[in-house]
C-alpha cells in the first residue's frame, strides 16, 4: 500500500511497523494522520523514532487515534493528567505489567490504544513484545474457532495484580491510584472480539487477566485458555522491539498483546504512556 506523506518499515510479516518521515513535536496534518492511522489499522503497532516531545505532545499523537483518556490505577505526572509514568528503578526486580498483557480488559469499555514514550533506556535489555490476536485467530482450527466464537470470558483486574502493578507501585517511585478496585474491577467480553475497523476477529484473551469462560468453571476453563496463551504468544505471531531514548510506540489493544522484559535488573527505565478510549467490544 502507497504512502506519500510517511514512509514505513515493516518489522515482520505479521504485525508491527517503524514510521518515519513525521515530527511529533509539531502539529501533524490531516493528509499525514489519515496515512499513519492506515498504518496502523495494517500493521497493528507503529514505531517511530528519534522524538523530542512533550506530554502535550503526545497527548495530541494519542488522540490522532480517538479520545484520549486515563489509566485507573497509577497517579499522572504533575504536568500533564493524562500522561502517567512507568518506571523501573534500579534496585526494583519487578517491573510494570510484566506478563503477557493487553491493557484495561477488565473494563466495561478497554483501552482502544496506548502511546508510549520512552524519556530513559537501558544500554542492553528493555525490549517489549508484541502478538498478534489476528493471526492467533486466524490460525486455529475450525473446530476450535466454532467453540470459542459463542464464548465469553471474564477478565479482571485482580488477576496477577501483585506482578503487575501492586508491588511495582508499593516499591518504586510510581504512585497508585484507587488500587483497592484492583480486588473488584473485571468485565465480560467475547472471546472471538471483531475489530471495528477492519472487521477481522482477532483472539482477545491474555495470561494477564482473562479468569474463565462465562458459564465455566475456572478449573474447567483452565486447560483450555492455557493453550490459547501459548498459541497466541507463539514466535511467528509477534515482533520484538529495541527501545532507543526518544522512541515512540503506538499500539492497538483490540487486537494485539504486548509482554515488556524485566531483563536489565540495576538500571533505570522510564516510559511515559497516553491511554487511548475504546469502545465495547463485539
């Protein structure tokens, strides 16, 4: 497919792309946002790199995607409310979100996208995965895909809660927010979800949250979901990206699962990240 305002490297053949060709410092024009939001309803995550940007900044990329919102369990930074950080110190082993994950499942309404910006790297190590649930879904059997469509699962913000965020915020220097709803906050969405844009089914499960199947037992759900959280998470579902100071990821939670590595214990990282609002799910 033609761009004339951006250029664009994919990363692999199936999902993930580097953009270039845009500042995000300035205010992007209606003929280049068109091209970078047919990137992504394509490739699923974007990357650019080399950016110097400020919380509004980003602020405004993130809401090139739909309206900008935020995230229910970690405090913002003091200049932007939208805008929060995730940082990794050095004497921390843990780090935010640090399984395979898709953001804010456990809402009536997800996330429809994150904006992550990275302020601080490591040298070596940092780098996040993405999976796509397009191919996860498109690559079961029939007979599997005709089980699982009617389906529904529960996810919950309780599940991992200490991996994913308890403990990072009781340790380092984030800040939480409302985290007693962490015990209570889940929601009921299809397990097969169809993405508005495109209309393909892409397998909406993670390791991260999802409990059980509606109607099931979590002892009788567990076998199953254990295999779709290798299957989505298989090599030829994901790409795998290298975080350089001033990189910049945008990506789509409908559709896609990431997994941040906790592999440079002794230095710091910092990351600040733009919630995008979704829709419900169908």
């Amino acid at each position: 497919m033609n761009y004339e305002r951006i250029e664009i490297c994919p990363l692999t053949p199936t999902l993930g792309a580097e953009v270039s060709g845009v500042d995000l410092s300035q205010p992007v024009d209606n003929a280049t946002a068109e091209e970078i939001r047919r990137a992504f309803a394509d490739y699923l995550v974007l990357f650019v790199r080399g950016q110097e940007i400020s919380p509004d900044n980003q602020v405004a990329f993130a809401g090139l995607f739909g309206p900008v919102g935020t995230y229910p369990f970690a405090e913002p930074i003091d200049e932007h409310p939208q805008v929060i950080p995730i940082i990794k110190e050095p004497h921390q082993t843990t780090n935010f979100g640090g399984i395979w994950h898709t953001d804010t499942p456990y809402l009536e309404k997800p996330s429809l996208g994150s904006v992550l910006y990275a302020r601080e790297v490591p040298a070596v190590g940092g780098d996040t995965i993405w999976a796509s649930g397009y191919r996860a879904w498109e690559t079961l059997s029939d007979g599997l895909r005709a089980t699982l469509e009617p389906l529904r699962a529960v996810q919950s913000a309780a599940k991992n809660k200490a991996k994913l965020r308890t403990d990072h915020l009781k340790n380092g220097s984030m800040r939480g927010h409302n985290e007693g709803a962490m015990d209570v906050q889940q929601a009921e969405h299809p397990v097969a979800r169809t993405h508005p844009v495109t209309g393909r089914k892409a397998l909406y499960v993670s390791p991260a949250h999802t409990t059980h199947f509606v109607g099931w037992t979590e002892a009788e759900s567990a076998p199953l979901l254990n295999y779709l959280f290798s299957h989505i998470t298989r090599e030829g579902n994901t790409c795998r990206f290298r975080w350089t100071k001033g990189a910049v990821a945008v990506w789509d939670n409908r559709c896609s699962l990431h997994y941040p590595l906790n592999d440079y214990h002794g230095h710091r990282r910092e990351m600040h990240r733009v919630t995008i609002e979704g829709e419900w799910p169908v």
